[in-house]
C-alpha cells in the first residue's frame, strides 16, 4: 500500500500523453507480463530508464526497465520470473551509492515510490518494523513523538532509504557514538533469488546444524552454507578481517563467527552490507536509540589541517559523539551560498 507521502504517478493523469511503458517493441513480451505479475508499476521507457542510469557515482548504465514494487509480493513476482528468465534484477533505494552500486543492465526495483510505510513502532521495547522504500529522514520523523530515532545518521538522510542503509551497512556523523546499521537490525523479511520469501533474524546455531541440506531447498542449502562457513573458515575469518570501527566492506562473516560463540546466530546481520547480494530485503525490524535529552557542539580552531589531526586523540578521550573537520575550503565555499551568509564571518 502507497503512504501518504507517495508522489502522484505521472502516467495516470488525464493530460499525459506520453508512453511510460515502453519505446521498444523487443520489450513489450516483457513489459506486458511484468504488468500482469504486479500491482505497481512498470516503465520499459527510455525517459524512465535513463533516469535510472546513474546514482550518485560516476557510472552509467542504463537499466532494462524499472519496477515500481507496492509489497514483497511482488518483489517475489518479478524476483521469480526474471530467475526464470535469467534477467538480472537490481533493488534500489535512493541511488546515494558512491561506487555505482545501484545502477546496472538489469530490472531496477525502486522501493521508494510505495514500499515506505512504518508498519509498527514498539516505544517500550524500542522497536519499529517499516518496509524499505521509507527514507531515513521520514523514518525518524515517524519515531520522533516517541522520543526515538534510528541512530545511523547518514548526510543524505532525506534520501537515503532504509533498504539502502541496509544493503550499505550505513552509518553517519555520530557513528563513535551509535556505530553502524548492522548493530540495529534484528530481523528482515526477504525474498531470494528464486522469489521465494524468507524471514532471517537470531537463529540458534543447533537448528541451523538441523535444517541444513545442502541438496535440499534453497533456505537449508543457505543453512548448510552457513554452517560450513562457521565450521571451516572461522578460524581464517578470525585471522583476515581487519579490526576497524567502520569496517563496511564485503560480507559480516566476522560478525557471524563472533555471534556464534554464544550458541546463536542473526543472518539478518549478515544481509546487512551485501549490496542485494545475498537477498531483496522488503520489510526489517530494527532496534531504536532515545533522541538525547540535551546536545552541546564544542568548536576548535587551528592554523593548520596537521595540528588540528594531532588533536584528534585527546578529544576521542572526552566521548565525543561526533568529531567533524571543516576546512578552509568548504568554509569558503559555504560563504558563498545565501543560506550560510549569516553564519560566517
């Protein structure tokens, strides 16, 4: 179901005259029975598609077509038919990736459009379960009444989708304090690579041992895999993954085999930092931080980049939720813009 906030869909105003299907009658097999699997919308044009060609980094690809997703039914709809067809799918939120994450040939999902809903807020519990088109910015205005937020703080928060956040593992400004999203996902509703939908959250390590098969279906092949994982290379897991506090880079085996000494288990945190991968998560139950009660900002100045880094240390002791360095440069350009005006001598 779209929310409140679900722009118009432009192909369904009377004065519209435009094809948003399709310009290409190569494609019309396969729009027309992407159209018959979904309640959202598709769009096989090449206006649609090159806006879907780049995101935030310096690639270019123009897609296939884009899906406009309402519900993980049909994300599984258009999953299991293109597995069927052996056409790539790409899930995408906001298109903030810097290294061309979101943009390939493939049938771009683009969540946002309708998958944005918070779906349930537990304040005593500090959860909240919402699908994963919602922006992190909405997302916390909905929590804000509750005194909650979902503490990765990303700049680009305004556009950046839960998803997104997710499938990067992301993280913000205030990470010394609040660290990365893997630390708050509990549990993800999911659909894999054959459409089938799959729920992924803490799992004791004895049923994973029980339900693994590695000829079996696709979860208990998924099961075995990650038992052998556990079994043969946590000892060369332990030795290779770099002890960093902003380690977003490959899959959270670390965080896996770490998990797994206690007797269980959250593949849920595994999903997170796969880039869509491994799984489409469509819906997640994270955990939430209380908004602080007071805030204070401490301003430093320096006469060089070197003296202001040596003190970097010494503030790190004091707690900080925070450390941001702004130099000379991006002063001098925010001089410039109206809104900073004021602000800066």
């Amino acid at each position: 179901m779209a929310s409140k906030n679900t722009p118009p869909d432009p192909s369904v105003d009377p004065r519209t005259n435009y094809d948003y299907r399709s310009d290409d009658d190569a494609d019309s097999a396969l729009v027309s029975d992407l159209d018959g699997l979904v309640d959202g919308d598709v769009r096989f044009d090449e206006y649609s598609k090159q806006m879907y060609a780049t995101d935030a980094s310096a690639y270019e690809v123009t897609p296939i077509g884009v899906v406009y997703p309402t519900s993980t039914a049909d994300v599984a709809a258009v999953t299991e038919y293109c597995a069927g067809e052996e056409i790539p799918v790409l899930p995408r939120g906001g298109g903030t990736s810097l290294a061309g994450q979101s943009v390939n040939e493939a049938v771009v999902l683009d969540f946002t459009r309708y998958m944005t809903d918070v779906l349930d807020v537990d304040p005593d519990g500090r959860r909240a379960r919402a699908m994963t088109g919602i922006t992190l910015g909405e997302l916390n205005r909905t929590l804000e009444p509750h005194d909650l937020k979902f503490a990765p703080d990303p700049s680009t928060a305004d556009r950046s989708a839960l998803g997104g956040a997710i499938g990067n593992n992301t993280t913000g400004a205030h990470s010394l304090k609040y660290g990365k999203t893997d630390a708050y996902v509990e549990e993800v509703e999911a659909v894999l690579a054959d459409g089938s939908v799959e729920t992924f959250g803490e799992i004791a390590v004895s049923e994973l041992r029980e339900d693994a098969d590695p000829d079996g279906a696709l979860l208990e092949r998924i099961y075995a895999e990650v038992v052998r994982i556990l079994d043969e290379e946590a000892d060369e897991i332990d030795d290779r993954y770099p002890d960093l506090k902003r380690n977003v880079s490959g899959y959270n085996l670390d965080v896996l085999v770490e998990e797994s000494e206690s007797g269980t288990v959250n593949l849920a945190k595994l999903l997170v930092g796969s880039e869509g991968t491994l799984a489409i998560v469509t819906e997640a139950e994270i955990s939430l931080e209380p908004i602080p009660e007071t805030k204070g900002v401490g301003l430093l100045t320096y006469h060089s980049l070197m003296d202001a880094m040596e003190d970097v240390g010494p503030i790190l002791e004091h707690d900080a939720a925070a450390v941001e360095v702004l130099d000379g440069v991006l002063v001098d350009l925010a001089r410039d813009l109206e809104e900073f005006k004021d602000v800066i001598g």
